[in-house]
C-alpha cells in the first residue's frame, strides 16, 4: 500500500508532514506548534470522515482513528485542519441549547445544523 500523504491546513496554509513510524500524535503536536508558531492551548485538531463530519482529534486514539479512517478509504491523503481556539470553548453551549460552532465556512452551515441533544 502505499504511504498516505498527511498534510496539516491552519487556514489557508497548508503543509506536509512527513510522520514518524511511532508517537505519531505528539509529533503532530510538535509539528503544529513549531509550523504555525501556536501554544499548546490555542488550538485542536479535526479531520474529515467519510460523512464530510469534522472530527476532533484529541489524544494518540483519535488520530489512529483518522488514519485508518484514510487508509480504510484509499484516500491519497489524510486532510488534518487546525483550529484556532480551544476546544473547551468549541464545546460551550449556548443557553438556547445549541452547541456554538467556530470556524464553520456557509457551506457548511447551510448543510447541517448542529443542536445540543
């Protein structure tokens, strides 16, 4: 098979990262941080599954997960998106209990509407 490219996007600054065979995600982190010149508390990271859902990727787990998940599609890449922010804030919901949504391009609001269950 051949070796998924990863390329990391922080808006509309896009770079490959060539991943180590272990500890992938803390050296994701690193990379991150070092590219964009960010803390480690004024980001998180998502990926998009096959569903065009953004997904958090938060500890070695879930970034596994979005690896397979490329693999598992035969996709040429892995797209991983940096968002500014923390993700607590990303988490906050609003009192009329629909989850606040930062960083969300119209397309994407006109396809889905997220509420709190």
């Amino acid at each position: 098979m051949t070796e998924i490219k990863v390329k990391v996007i922080y808006g509309k600054d896009i770079r490959r990262w060539h991943y180590p065979t272990k500890d992938r995600y803390n050296d994701l982190l690193a990379f991150v941080e070092k590219s964009f010149k960010l803390g480690s508390n004024a980001y998180y990271l998502q990926f998009e599954d096959e569903e065009l859902d953004k997904l958090t990727i938060s500890n070695p787990t879930d970034f596994d997960d979005a690896f397979s998940c490329a693999e598992q599609e035969q996709r040429m890449s892995l797209k991983i998106f940096v968002v500014k922010g923390s993700i607590e804030n990303a988490q906050k919901v609003l009192s009329n209990g629909f989850v606040c949504v930062q960083h969300v391009k119209k397309r994407d609001l006109k396809r889905k509407l997220v509420e709190f269950c």
